[in-house]
C-alpha cells in the first residue's frame, strides 16, 4: 500500500477521533485533514478546491443536542482522498476537476453514511457504561479508564475502517468514469462547485444574522467593498 | 486557594481528562462515564476510603450532558462541592441537582457559543485565508476556534472551582452573550468578504457562468435555511446530482 494512502487511512482514524471522542479541537475539519492531505499527496490547490467545498457545508451542520449530524470528520478525509487519488491520474485540468466533483460527492455520501455508524458506536457505548459501573461497585477503579480507552479504540478502529471502504469503493468503483467521462464530469464541476460554496454560505449567513439588521448591512458592505477594493484597488 | 485539599496538579489533571469528556458518549448516560472519568483525580484525593471513592465515582457515571467545552466549569464547580461535603452529612449530596442545572444552563449557552458561533466564524476565518491557496487557511480556523475552547477548556475548571455552583453568574452569562454578538457580526462580514473574493479572485472577475450559479446557490441556501429539513447535506447532494445531469445533457 501506497505511503500516501495509508496517510489518508490514519487521518480518517484521527479526524474520527477528534470530531466527538478526543478534544473536540476541529483537526476533524474538512479544511484542516484537506490541507494535510494536500501537503502529503503534493497537490494542495485540487485538495483546498474539495477541502473549501465541504468545510463550508460542514460549518453550516451543527451538532446540536443529541442529534446525530453528518460525519463531515470522515468525510471531509474521504473526499479529499477521492480528489487527490483520481485527479493524480492525469495532468490534464478537466481530469483534475472531475477528481474534484466526484471527491466532493463521495465526501457528502460517506458523511450521510457516517449517521448510522456513529448511532451504532453510541449504542456499543451504552454497553460499555454499563459494564463501568458494575465494574466500579465491584471494586474496580481501572473500569474508568479502561472504558475510555476501549471507546477510543473503538472510534479510532471505525474510522480507519470507514476510510478505507469508501475511499477504496470510491477509486475503484469511479476511476474508470472519471478517465472516459472527464469532460462532461468537469463541466458538472464548474455548475457544482460555486452553488455548493453558495449553498453553503448562505446557511452560515442565516445563522450569524439571526435576522438583526444590522449585521445583513455589514454583510451587504462587507461583500461591496470587498469586490470594490478587488476590482478598483485600494486608494 | 489555601485550606482546600485539592491541589493546582488535580485541576490541571481534571482539565486534561475533560478532553476525554465524550469518548464514552451514549444515548443511556451521554457523557457520564466521561464525567466520572474527568472528576476521578479530584474524588481519589478527597476521599480517602477507596470503596466510598469507587461507589461515588459510580455515583457519577450517571447521566449528565452538556456543551463539552463548557462542561470545565460544572467539573470545576462539582469538585468544590465534592470537596465541602467531605466531613460533612453523607445524607446531603446536592451533586446530582446542580450537575442538572448547571448542565443544561451551560449548554444553552456553550451550544450558542461553541456550536452556532464559533465554530462557523472560525470556519470562515479559514476560508477567507483559503480562497487564494495555501496551507494558511486550515491554521487560521484552528488556532481561531482553538484560543477559545482550549482556553475556556484549561481555565474553565479553575473558574468552577473557585465559584462553585454560582459559576455561571450574570457577569460571565454577559460577556460571553457579548462575545456571541461580536463574533456573529464580524462572521457575517466574512462571509461578505469571502463572497466578494470568490466573484473577483485577485481583481479578475470570474466567467458569468460562476457569479450567476454562485448567486442562484446563496438564494437557494436562504430559502433552504428556513427549515431544518432537508438538511443543507442533503440540498446539496440533490444540487449535485441535477448539475451531474446538467454536465452530461450541455
């Protein structure tokens, strides 16, 4: 196995682990494992296209209460992986943007796909607290420390696992499709791409604005005079 | 903190396990056994005999849930009453009812500031960093989102310690509420700037194609927020699936 995607197998692993069970640091995020992904792999600017992409709908997912939301921590690595392993098939631009289109749809599938998997480990938790505190009133204080590692154990070995299917799925299954069908897969990528990042925005926007005036003013002066200062050039 | 049996190394060892705070997460208990866990380096040095400590630790493996973040200063505020209790009436044990309240009055407001705020305005300082290239992006949103939550993370405890059950008084609930206001507003002109930097890339507008899909993807994105469902993943494998038709059809 090839050093690079044996990178994209641990970081699936890690980011799984930093997204609820360890630290909540957001190493997890899109953004963040796309950029390492990129640096590994040796092309950041097709790794930042996807990373950009998914962190936005990433953002604008909130785990909230006990609800379940999509596993952008595995996502986010598959669909950088995905991008980087198909668009390193070949030079050519078009090649490269349909590595992207299909990196970013296997990144949303695997976070959808994440739902249940995550349900499945929260169950295998309860058994596990349980058997903690029995443990405990049995006399034994390692219990807690011992059902924390195994949780760990657990999140890290089902992230490295998730990973690796839908990675292995993904190039294997689309690696043929993208090579022949190249040119229209990268036209679906230009269309794609900037209502994504739209989609994604205005769903963070809503959030922040909470409908206060002014804060929709400053996004409105913010977005003028930002393109006015891009396109004119500061005074 | 003199005449207090817990030590600076216990908090700091309490601060350091609160990371592990949702390893264990369930729907039985949620963050119970991490709780247990967290409070594990304060109760072995308050209580002395080691199966009272092993049944109040199973005590509190109970459940318990809050914004992981924010749960520092209930694990700081628990362990001062840990520490108060010791030789006092076993009978009286208002752990499990301030664990309640404290629980559900941080989440409210850690779920607002970590979830709904920060973590977006930190997405968003990324991106603004990420939208010309470079590796600058994924550092900006980490150390953006990480100065606050490993900050409140460390010093959380030492502020539930030193307040107790009274933690999350009006001043801290008020600057907090602040800071939830300051970053949504300048969240909302980053989104702005990083709208005006997708549409002109360095001064040079992008095709009409891109502005007009971009446009028509913020208009969709507005509607689509007004309701929690379909949620945004699912609108945008939808969008996706109708421009991978629209891509084979052109």
């Amino acid at each position: 196995m090839s050093p690079r995607v044996l990178a994209v197998f641990l970081l699936g692993g890690i980011a799984a682990l930093d997204a609820t069970p360890v630290a909540q640091t957001l190493l997890s995020q899109p953004l963040v494992t796309a950029t390492l992904l990129g640096l590994v792999w040796g092309d950041l600017k097709l790794a930042l296209e996807v990373g950009i992409v998914l962190q936005i709908l990433a953002a604008s997912t909130m785990p909230v209460g006990s609800r379940t939301p999509e596993d952008y921590a595995i996502g986010g690595v598959v669909g950088a992986g995905v991008a980087l392993a198909l668009g390193s098939q070949s030079e050519f631009e078009v090649a490269h943007n349909a590595g992207a289109l299909v990196g970013v749809l296997a990144g949303m599938l695997t976070a959808k796909l994440g739902v249940p998997l995550l349900k499945w480990q929260r169950r295998r938790n309860e058994g596990l607290s349980r058997w903690c505190e029995s443990a405990l009133r049995a006399g034994d204080q390692g219990a807690l420390a011992a059902a924390q590692r195994a949780a760990v154990a657990l999140a890290f070995a089902v992230g490295v696992a998730a990973t690796a299917t839908c990675f292995g799925l993904a190039v294997r299954g689309l690696s043929a499709l993208v090579a022949h069908e190249s040119i229209r897969m990268a036209r679906a990528w230009a269309l794609a791409q900037p209502l994504w990042i739209g989609l994604g925005l205005a769903q963070l926007l809503h959030t922040f604005v909470q409908r206060r005036l002014t804060r929709a003013a400053l996004f409105g002066i913010a977005l003028l005079g930002g393109w006015l200062v891009l396109m004119v050039g500061t005074p | 903190m003199s005449g207090r049996v817990l030590r600076s190394t216990d908090l700091w060892r309490i601060a350091l396990r609160s990371s592990l705070l949702q390893a264990t997460w369930n729907y039985e208990r949620q963050q119970g056994v991490g709780w247990a866990y967290a409070l594990e380096p304060a109760l072995q040095r308050i209580i002395v005999d080691p199966a009272a400590r092993r049944a109040r630790l199973a005590d509190h493996t109970a459940y318990f849930n809050t914004q992981p973040t924010m749960a520092s200063l209930a694990l700081g505020a628990v362990a001062a009453l840990e520490e108060q209790r010791l030789g006092g009436d076993p009978a009286d044990d208002p752990a499990p009812r301030v664990k309640a309240v404290l629980g559900s009055s941080l989440a409210a407001l850690g779920d607002r500031l970590f979830w709904f705020t920060l973590r977006p305005f930190a997405a968003c300082a990324g991106l603004l960093c990420a939208v010309n290239g470079g590796w600058a992006g994924a550092l900006a949103l980490w150390t953006c989102y990480n100065v606050v939550h490993l900050g409140v993370r460390g010093a959380g405890v030492w502020w539930g310690y030193r307040e107790g059950p009274q933690v999350l008084g009006e001043a801290l609930r008020r600057r907090l509420e602040r800071l939830v206001g300051v970053l949504a507003t300048l969240g909302a002109a980053a989104i702005g700037l990083i709208v005006a930097m997708l549409l002109a890339p360095g001064g040079e507008p992008r095709p009409v194609v891109f502005q007009a899909t971009l446009a028509a993807g913020l208009a969709l994105g507005l509607f689509a927020a007004q309701r929690a469902r379909p949620s945004p993943t699912e609108w945008a494998l939808g969008f996706g699936a109708l421009c991978v038709i629209a891509g084979w059809m052109r």
